[in-house]
C-alpha cells in the first residue's frame, strides 16, 4: 500500500511536471544565449531537405554543490530549441540523467513549432534528482554528488509515426520514443558536475 501510494505521488508530480513545461512553451521572437550552452550543427533529411535547427541548453553553472540551488537570477535555466530550415511537425523530449543510473527523468512535447521557421521553444530545464528506483524533475537542488547529464532531442512526427505505427505523436510516451529505433533530426547534451 504505502509503495503504491509513493508510485501515484511520483507519477502525479511528473505528470504535473510535464504538463508544467509544456504550457511553459514560449515561442521567442530571437533568443539571446547567456551563461553555459552548448549548439548543435544542422542535419540533413534523407529527402535532400535540409533540417537546421539551433539546440542548446542552458544552465547558470556547470558545477554545483550538493543542495545549492540553480538559480534564475542571471540566466534561466532551459532547453532552448530553434529552427532554422525546413518546417515539419517536431517531438522534443528533454531529459535530465544522472551518470551510473539506469532511471530518466525525462518529458516530451508535441510542437507544431517546427513549421515556422526562426521561432524558439523552450523548457524549464532545473535540477534533477535521479536514484535506483525513481527520479525527480524540475527540483530546485541536486542532493547528491554526481555527474548529471541533460539531453534535448528533436524528431520529425513523421518518423516517430512510422516508427511506432501511431497516428500521430500527441499522447506519445518519451520513452517509448528513446526506446524505439527512431532516429532524431538532431539532438544535443551537456553535463554538469555535483560535488
């Protein structure tokens, strides 16, 4: 009972979580990147359309103290991704992993975005706490030592559909995504280091 109990927390707060980001979409006229990111180069359709899409992550810091706070004072902290080749229908899953642990704790977003060109999405991207059996996402804290690794991927619906033989990619579980042989148009990681 009390393991149930703890398991329909931990799916509330996620579900809480991911819906959390998803509305936090915003749609950025330019973006102007501060702080630690990292960008990724274009990729190329096996159509000969060229996907060219911006990715990067944002963090104030690339090392933490255990229990110090990531804060939104100088940069925010975010997954930021930005297209700037041809339009498709884009599935984003952002993720945040903590090195020698097989849990994720990751989230997906449908977007349209990707069919205008030069329009920025964004996600919270914040402290994670990732154990044996369970992670939490979008905490204010690490609370552990450890080598932590975030990872933004975007893929083109299409693929995913194909893929996963689904109508379409609303409702779609990022890790069915992550486990499935579909390959993303891009994708970019960064680590971050807790002492």
């Amino acid at each position: 009972m009390k393991r149930k109990k703890i398991a329909l927390i931990i799916v509330g707060v996620l579900v809480v979580v991911f819906v959390a980001a998803f509305i936090s979409m915003q749609i950025k006229k330019s973006s102007t990147e501060q702080g630690a990111s990292t960008n990724s180069p274009p990729n190329q359709a096996s159509t000969g359309e060229e996907y060219s899409l911006d990715l990067s992550i944002t963090l104030p810091k690339t090392n933490y103290e255990v229990g110090e706070k990531v804060s939104y004072e100088d940069v925010r902290p975010e997954y930021i991704s930005k297209n700037l080749g041809k339009s498709f229908s884009s599935y984003s899953i952002y993720s945040c992993k903590r090195e020698g642990y097989p849990i994720i704790c990751s989230g997906g977003a449908t977007g349209t975005g990707m069919k205008s060109p030069n329009l920025d999405f964004s996600y919270a991207a914040m402290a994670c706490r990732v154990y044996t059996t369970h992670s939490l996402c979008l905490v204010d804290s690490y609370d552990e030592a450890g080598t932590y690794i975030y990872e933004l991927f975007v893929y083109d619906c299409e693929d995913i559909k194909q893929e996963l033989e689904v109508d379409s990619c609303y409702g779609i579980n990022a890790a069915d995504v992550l486990s499935s042989n579909a390959e993303p148009v891009d994708s970019i990681s960064k680590t971050i280091t807790v002492s």
